[in-house]
C-alpha cells in the first residue's frame, strides 16, 4: 500500500469521529431554537459556531436589544434559530431574531396565563396606536389603551422600559395586543382603595374641581375624586352648577357618603353651613308678611326667596284679587322684590305657602258699598264672548252682561253684535257675590221695557189677526209701543175641532186669547183661543152647573139666561 493510499484511507477513530457528528447534525432539526458560540464579528456580521462542520452568519443589527448598552463579543453563548442546516454555499441560515422571538412567545404565554404584567418599550406608531417591543417580539398598543386619559404627546414614553399587561395572543396569526392603561388602573385602583381607606363620612377636606356637568361638580381630593352633587352645593335652588363653582377652584367640602363597595364618595358645601330650616317656622308664622325675591315662575305659580336656602311658592290663585286665568309671568318677573304673606308652614316637607294679594287691599270688600245693586256704573268692554260681555269696573273688577241682558228688542245674539273690544258702556248692577266674585250687570235695564202690561202667562188679551196662513193666525196685542206680535197655532184657534180652521178668519178681524207661554226677555208669547174657551166653560159650569157631559158652552148659557128669568 502506498503513502497516498494510507492518507487517503480513514482510520477507525476517524470512523467513530464521523459517525458523532454525523449524529449531532442529525439531532439538530431546522426551525427549532439551538445553543451557540460567538467566534469571530467582523464588519456588521456575527460570526457562530453550531457545532456544525460550518459556521454560520448573523447581522449584528439582530443583536441590538431596545434600551440596553449590552453589545455582543466573542466568547458569549447564545441562543440562535436554525432556519436551515446548509444553504447552497454549505453555510448553516441562522437567525438571531427569530430566536429571539420564539423565547419571548413561550415568555409571553406565561405572563398571559398568569395575568402578570411584562416589560416592554414603546417604538414606534401604527395606524390606530403603537408597536411595542417585548423583548424581541412585537405587540400592538391601541390608542386606547396608552393612558386613563387621552395623551396628546407620546414623546416622553417612546423607547422606555415600562410594564404593560396582555390583553390578547394569537400565535397562529403572530398577533399580541398589550395594555398601558390596565396597568395605570390596577395601580390607581389600589391606590384609590388607600385614599378611600384613609377617608371618613362626616370629616371636612380641601379639593379642586377637576370637572362640571349638569348634575354636579368633580372634585379632586389629592389623588381620588368626589361627587359633590347640584342639590349638595348650596341651601338656595342651583340651576346649574357653573353658577356656584368654576373649574379649578378651590374648595372646602364634607364628606357626606362613602360607598365602600363601589368606593365612590358623595361631596357637599351645604353641609357645612347651618340648615336655615332649622329656624324657618319660627321666623315665618301664618300671617307674617316678608319681602322676597322671585326666583323661577312656572305655569301653576312663582317661586319667591325669602333667605338663602329657605323659598316658597306663591300659587296662581294667590296673585291677584282680580286677574285671574292669567299666566304668573304676566303678574311678577324674575328678580322683582315683592311683598308676601305666609299661608302656610310644613317644616317637614320644608314647604311654605305664600300670597301677594292678601297684601293688597281687596277690591271686592269695598266694592258693594260703593256700588249696591240698582247702582249704575260705567266701564269699558274688556272682551266679548258668545255668552256675553265682560266690562271693566272700578278696582279693576270685571263684571259681566249676559246677552240676554242686552236689548228690550233684539234678541241676544243680535244684540251682541252693537258691541266690540274698547267700547265704553253703561250698565245696571242686577247682582253682586263676594263670595264667587261675580258681578251680574245689564245693559237693557236701563231702557225702558216695551212689553205689553200685565202680558204674563194666563193673562187674557184682545187680539188684532195681522196675517193668516195654512199653521195658525198671526196677531198683534198691546197698544204703542207696547205692541208684540204674536203666534196662534191651528190646534189652539178653537175647542172644537170644526172650528180649527185659520180661513174662518180674516185680517183686522179681533179676538181675544189667553197667553200660555210668556217669555217677556225674548218678547216671545204663546195664545190659545181653546185655553180661553175651557177656562170660560170652567168656570160657567162652577157657577151654574150642569149634569149634562156632553152639553155645550151655549147649552150652559141658555140655561144660565132662562134660570136668571
């Protein structure tokens, strides 16, 4: 055998040193994360040595770890991903980053499922918030979820290493959602629980107002916030509490409540001042008057300051004497200085009923002496209505005229018709209640009333037959100006039925009828003849007599004359 042959053949050591790392290749599988040395940097390559019959090259950016000094060096062990065992030039692909990346996902998953906070560092922003590297793999931080509040500058917490908390993995998609927020409420609800600890019901503290809504103020008691509601500001009615307290202000409250399960704290001012009710039905007893403010009018009535804290209300009803159905916001506005009267006290339900008429003289006591019925009095027409008129009078009293106290000779509705707004009449007081506040007046009265003397129902009258038709006769009665026409129905022209016809008749012609029906306002009469001829049977049968049913009013009369020979 020659030289060449023996170098060229293998021992069997070189047999059993194959075979080895034969099988250390083989026990090393791509894609798996493996132990490695650094033996050389040269430029901006690392170069490491796998235990592979070839090294492999790593750039050194993928070394570089976010807010660490620490460079890599020859010597360090690390940690490499195996992406392939040889490439084409025989060299193994390694990769610093992915197996960066796979130790932090297995990291992770044990910060998750524990619920623990993970360090990490703010690096850079995406649409709708931020990328967050930790510690080799990449997150996502919601706009949401940076701060409790909105931060308009991320500047100061770029690059800083601070714990977030995870609030979702998906490692088939690659995808970690992480949370700032939740870490900020976390430490803010312990310390919230410190502070709450530390408060009592009933104590006085200092605060800033940090916020206003409608319904009250927030006030910043050094690190955790308090209700301090509209109704707890002041003893006096608060619209809105940008009335009594601005943002930033200062101010002293007292703890009224603390719920200890939702460790939310209710605030007041008023609390720290004396309850004016406390002396309120002392100070105003039925019948004592006071001078108040108005603070706020509705619909039913206005409300009326008498001190901080302590108001009633004056009822529509308790306005005016005279106004009435009329709006409170016609009568009083807000601010004016009126005089009241306490009408009621209910300390309990801290109401108090006033009146501003019953300071005020009453018109209506005065008003009968001065005008007793029969009295006639002037006064302008303040509206008419389709009952009749209002008319102003004395005390700005109104009285009223009922249409049918209008005309002698038009009827109602016609006489209503002469009469507008503003006009100014005279009228006769027919009636007047305190009472009710009514003041009957009529206007007619004080003309002469042309109906007929003595034309009142069962009166009888000689009638002159004006006109003829197919229903009746028409016919007039009364002489001058008192003459009425009148209507006589067919059924009532006579008792007998024969005799009920309107031809028989004939105009000038004069009968005599009683009336039936009277209606002396209306000038409206009714007459029967039939009614006249039984009244006048009636009464011939009551003085003389008769046994005869049947007999008629001249049978009654014969006898009466032959008796009377």
């Amino acid at each position: 055998m020659s030289d060449a042959q023996e170098t060229l053949t293998p021992s069997t050591d070189d047999f059993a040193a194959m075979f080895e790392a034969s099988f250390e290749t083989n026990s090393m599988e791509e894609g798996s994360v493996i132990s490695g040395r650094v033996t050389g940097i040269e430029k901006d390559m690392v170069i490491i040595d796998i235990g592979l019959k070839t090294e492999g090259r790593v750039p050194l950016r993928e070394f570089y770890v976010p807010g660490s000094d620490k460079q890599v060096a020859v010597g360090d062990d690390v940690d490499i991903y195996l992406e392939r065992i040889e490439n084409a030039l025989g060299d193994a692909v390694l990769s610093r980053d992915k197996a960066r990346r796979e130790e932090s996902w297995i990291n992770m998953a044990k910060f998750f499922d524990k619920e623990e906070p993970v360090q990490g560092a703010i690096v850079g922003r995406v649409k709708g918030g931020f990328t967050v590297d930790l510690g080799g793999i990449n997150a996502f931080l919601p706009g949401s979820q940076v701060d409790i509040r909105p931060v308009r500058d991320i500047g100061p917490l770029m690059n800083q290493e601070q714990p977030f908390m995870i609030l979702k993995m998906d490692r088939a998609r690659g995808n970690i959602v992480v949370s700032r927020r939740a870490i900020l409420e976390e430490s803010r609800a312990e310390q919230r629980a410190e502070l709450v600890g530390q408060l009592q019901e009933g104590e006085t503290r200092e605060g800033v107002v940090k916020n206003i809504t409608d319904y009250g103020a927030f006030v910043d008691l050094g690190g955790i916030d308090g209700l301090l509601h509209v109704t707890d500001m002041s003893w006096r009615r608060v619209s809105h509490p940008s009335q009594v307290l601005a943002v930033g202000d200062t101010v002293k409250v007292k703890i009224v409540r603390i719920n200890p399960e939702t460790q939310r704290i209710s605030l007041g001012i008023k609390q720290l001042q004396e309850d004016p009710w406390k002396a309120a039905s002392a100070k105003y007893t039925v019948g004592s008057r006071h001078t108040g403010s108005v603070t706020n009018i509705a619909d039913y009535g206005a409300f009326i300051e008498l001190e901080e804290g302590v108001e009633g209300l004056v009822h529509v009803s308790e306005m005016s004497w005279t106004k009435k159905n009329v709006h409170p916001g016609k009568i009083v506005s807000t601010s004016e200085q009126v005089e009241v009267q306490v009408l009621e006290v209910d300390e309990e339900k801290r109401r108090i009923s006033l009146g501003i008429k019953q300071c005020q003289d009453n018109p209506w006591d005065s008003f009968q002496d001065k005008f007793p019925v029969g009295a006639t009095i002037k006064g302008e027409v303040r509206s008419v209505t389709e009952f009749g008129l209002f008319i102003g009078l004395d005390g700005d009293i109104d009285g009223m005229a009922h249409l049918s106290d209008l005309s002698w000779e038009k009827s109602g509705e016609d006489a209503l018709q002469d009469y507008k707004k503003g006009d100014e009449v005279e009228a006769k007081i027919l009636e007047v209640d305190i009472e009710k506040e009514r003041i009957s007046l009529g206007i007619k009265q004080l003309a002469k009333d042309t109906a007929p003397t003595g034309a009142n129902r069962g009166a009888i009258v000689t009638c002159t037959v004006s006109e003829v038709n197919s229903g009746g006769i028409e016919v007039t009665f009364g002489e001058g100006d008192e003459e009425t026409k009148a209507f006589i129905r067919k059924g009532d022209l006579s008792r007998e039925r024969t005799e009920q016809r309107p031809e028989r008749f004939a105009v000038g012609d004069k009968v005599d009828a009683k009336i039936i029906k009277a209606d002396r306002n209306k000038r409206q009469y009714t007459l029967s003849i039939k009614a006249l001829e039984i009244a006048e049977e009636k009464e011939a049968v009551e003085q003389y007599g008769s046994t005869n049913a049947g007999a008629s009013l001249g049978d009654i009369l014969g006898a009466a004359l032959k008796g009377d020979k």
